[in-house]
C-alpha cells in the first residue's frame, strides 16, 4: 500500500507585535512634526533675510538716487 505524503497546513501569516507597529507610527509621526517645524524655522528666517536684503538694496539706490540729484540740481 503507498502512503499518502503528508500534508502541511500553512501557518497563519505572522503579525509584528502592537508594541513595534505604535512605536514605529509615533517615530515617524515625530519625525514628521520635526522637519515640519525645521521647515517653517528655515523659511521664517529665509523671508527676514531677504527682507533685510530688499530694504538694503532700496536704501543704497535711493542714496545714490538722491547723490545724483543733488549733482543734476547743482549743474542746473
């Protein structure tokens, strides 16, 4: 008589434990808020500087305006 080969019952697919799923949702979460709040520290301080940068500029072309009508008005 031939035996019958055995037959093997595949084992229920594994879940990773409750601990290593909540741990690795808080970890991104907090990964998340932090470059959100570095992103919002960098353009803050990018916006400032270039408005510091824009009132320069402004500041020495109305010197140099001013230095240039001064030399019209002399001349006139």
């Amino acid at each position: 008589m031939i035996a019958a080969a055995p037959v093997s019952v595949p084992a229920p697919p594994r879940r990773p434990p409750n601990l290593v799923v909540k741990t690795l949702g808080v970890t991104f979460a907090m990964v998340f808020v932090l470059l959100v709040v570095v992103f919002v520290v960098v353009s803050m301080s990018i916006r400032e500087q270039v408005r510091q940068t824009v009132s320069a500029n402004l500041e020495s072309s109305q010197r140099l305006f001013g230095v240039l009508e001064g030399r019209r008005q002399r001349e006139l």
